[in-house]
C-alpha cells in the first residue's frame, strides 16, 4: 500500500502557486514527477503525493526544484486569479478518475507530439547534413577537377617547351652543319686554286730536254744516251668522295648484328605501339592526352620519382588497359610494386615484361637486366632464393661487368649456403 504524503506547505500569487513538499530520506529524480495542466503527481515508492489542482497551469513553463531533501513546485496559472485551495473541493471519485486518466492521456499525446516534432527536426537536420556534405563533396570535386586541369595545362605546356627545344636544337645543329660544310667548300676552293698555281702552265711549256751532264772524261753520262724528252703529268684536280652507310636502329655494325630478330623486335614495337587493347567507349571521359599509353607512363615515372607509388600503378594500370603490349609499363609497374610489397604482382609484372622482351636484342638488353633483377629481388624477398639466384644470374650473363648485380647474387649464395647448412 503507498504511504500518501498529506504534509505540504503552499502559497500563491495572482499568476503562480508555490509549493513545498518535504521528502526526507528518499533519492528523488525528475522521472518521480509527472505534471499536466489539471493534475500533479509525485511517486516515490512506498511514498504518494497526488493533487487535482484547482485551476489550469502552464505546465510548460512550471518549474520543479529539488534539493535538500524538498521539491518546490511554481506552478504559473493560465489565468490571473486567487484559488481557494490548491485542490479541487468536492471532487467525487468518479471526477478524480476522469481527470486522472484525462491528465494521462494528454500526456500521452503532448509526448507523442514532441517525439514527432523531434522526428520532423531530425529528419530536416539529417538533409540539412546530406546538403552540407554535397556541397563539400561537390566543392571537392570541383578542387580537385582544378588541381587535374592546372596539371594538364602544366604538363602541356611542358610539352611545348620540350617540343619548341628540340627544334631550336635542331634549328642549330643545322647551322651549325651548314657552317662546316661552308667552311669544308672554302677549304676545297682556296685549294684548288692553290694547285692551279702552282701547276705547270700547258703542253708547249711542260717538255723540258735534260741537259747532259759530263763524266770525268769530258764524255756524257751512262744515262744520257737513254734519256727522251716527256711530258710531265699535271697534278690530279681536287674531288669529293660520298660514302653512303647502312642505315641502323640498333647501335651495333650490320656484320656484328642478328637481323632477322632486330626486324621480328622492330615489327614487334610497332605492332605494340598500334594496338589499343582497352575498350574505348569506357574511356570517353578521359581526355586526349590521357589516352595516351606514353603520356600515362611518363606520368607514372614522376609519381614513382616524388615517392608516390600508388599514384603510379593507377597510371600504369590504365595504359595497360590501353595497350597491354609495351614491356616497360609492365616492368615500371613491377617497380612500384616492390616499394608496396606486393611481391607475387611485382613477379607476374617482371615474367610479362621479360615474355614481351622477345627477340633479345641489344637494343632490349638493358630492360632485360632490370625485369631479371627485379623478378630476382622479389624472390628472395619471398625467401625464394634459388629462384631469386637464377634470375640474378641471367641478368649477369646480360651485363657481366655490373658489379651491384655481381655482389647481390653472391649475397644470395651465401643465403642458400646458410640455408643448407642449418637444414
């Protein structure tokens, strides 16, 4: 049974009742007091206090301080008047019922209420949120679309300086070559006529008779009596020589070289640098220089070279996909993925390089190297040594005279030997 609290004190004003309600001994918390305009009810089991007020109230703007073992209502009236008491008087059960169950109700509504109008302000803070985050996301992309563009424009117009260098490069070499041979045709004609100087005037003037010369006995020479007036030939005139070479690709001389796999490498290159493997209509977005599998791979070159490996392997990646026939992308992208520790891509990137390294050639040899190198430094990194061993070997039957590549495989040996012995 509840023990009912009838010990309280209150006191009133023209627009506010106070009330004082002693609770000692007893921990008491906001969710012990449930208010309504009519009806105030403060449950502290055992302890009950119950009050069917005698006017309406504010319950909104009521306030309920607790503290010293005391709860001190102020209650604001709807309207300005003096109560009689604080109760209803003459309430029968049945009218505390209907008010009681009222003051429920209305609570119950002024909650469900609130908990939509909490709804409705969560739902509009939420798409107040998504706008906010669109914005920054479009304003990201916007930046970042800037950045692209400021790059391209930048890598253009590095482009056009190379492009406007190499001419003048050119445009010199040219002079330069017409100065020489200006200088070679001087040369030749200041010759020529230092010849025609000197050459005997013509054929009246060039017989000469030798004069006899006497011996001890006033008789001529034993050569004498043999000796014909000739003609002297004139000096041979001055001429230019051409000397027309093979044309070469490869550094080697023609008698030193395989020809028929420089020309199966040759039609090889530019077989690959025709083909265009990715599907293009998935690429419409990309722009004109990114279509490029050489603009691709020179941009990967300086991601790799700033330390940015995975911004590299992205560009390698799509100019694979645009042309998956060029060795060096597949060897870069090995490169890259050494750094990222991703040792078996870097082993399947080094084979497809060394597979598309066919003929050997020397103009390949120093690819061949690098893919054998780095295929091997995988390995070893896998602790696959003898496998790593092999391929160090093969890079040193290449280039014999590399003395890193030389170090490193008798390191690997004396890995093996290690291996061994503890085994």
């Amino acid at each position: 049974m509840p023990v009912w609290l009838r010990e309280y004190s209150w006191r009133q004003s023209g627009s506010a009742v106070y009330l004082s309600l002693p609770l000692r001994g007893v921990r008491v918390t906001p969710a012990n007091i449930f208010c309504t305009d009519r009806y105030l009810k403060v449950s502290i089991p055992p302890f009950l206090f119950e009050a069917i007020l005698y006017a309406p109230i504010d319950d909104t703007s009521s306030t309920a301080k607790i503290g010293n073992g005391i709860i001190f209502f102020t209650l604001y009236k709807k309207e300005v008047a003096m109560w009689d008491s604080l109760t209803l008087p003459n309430a029968n059960k049945e009218k505390l019922q209907y008010l009681r169950e009222n003051a429920v109700l209305k609570a119950h509504e002024k909650a469900k209420e609130e908990a939509e109008a909490k709804k409705v302000t969560k739902q509009e803070h939420k798409k107040h949120a998504l706008e906010a985050t669109m914005k920054l996301e479009e304003a990201e992309r916007k930046r970042i679309e800037d950045l692209k563009e400021k790059e391209r424009q930048k890598v253009t117009k590095e482009l056009e300086l190379w492009k406007k260098q190499q001419k003048d490069a050119e445009k010199q070499k040219r002079v330069q070559k017409e100065g020489e041979l200006y200088q070679v045709e001087q040369l030749k004609e200041k010759k020529k006529e230092k010849i025609n100087k000197t050459r005997i005037p013509n054929e009246g003037t060039s017989k000469t008779r030798l004069k006899p010369t006497k011996g001890c006995y006033g008789s001529y020479s034993m050569f004498s009596e043999n000796l014909k007036e000739e003609q002297l030939p004139a000096p041979r005139s001055a001429a230019t020589i051409r000397i027309n070479f093979t044309s070469r690709v490869f550094p080697t001389a023609l008698r030193e070289s395989c020809v028929a796999e420089e020309e199966e490498w040759l039609r090889k290159q530019a077989e690959a640098r025709r083909a265009i493997s990715a599907d293009l209509s998935e690429l419409e977005d990309l722009k004109e220089e990114e279509k490029n599998p050489d603009w691709l791979k020179n941009k990967g070159n300086k991601m790799f070279a700033t330390g940015n490996y995975l911004a590299a392997v992205n560009a390698y990646n799509l100019a694979v996909r645009l042309n998956n026939k060029l060795p060096l992308l597949y060897l870069n992208r090995a490169a890259c993925h050494l750094k990222l520790r991703n040792l078996h891509k870097a082993i399947e990137d080094s084979s497809k390089a060394l597979e598309l390294l066919t003929p050997p050639v020397p103009d390949n040899e120093n690819a061949r190297v690098k893919a054998y190198v780095r295929r091997g430094t995988a390995f070893c990194q896998l602790e696959l040594y003898t496998e790593g061993l092999q391929d160090y070997e093969a890079a040193l039957k290449i280039d014999p005279k590399n003395k890193t590549i030389e170090k490193d495989a008798e390191k690997i040996r004396h890995l093996i030997q290690g291996t061994t012995q503890d085994s």
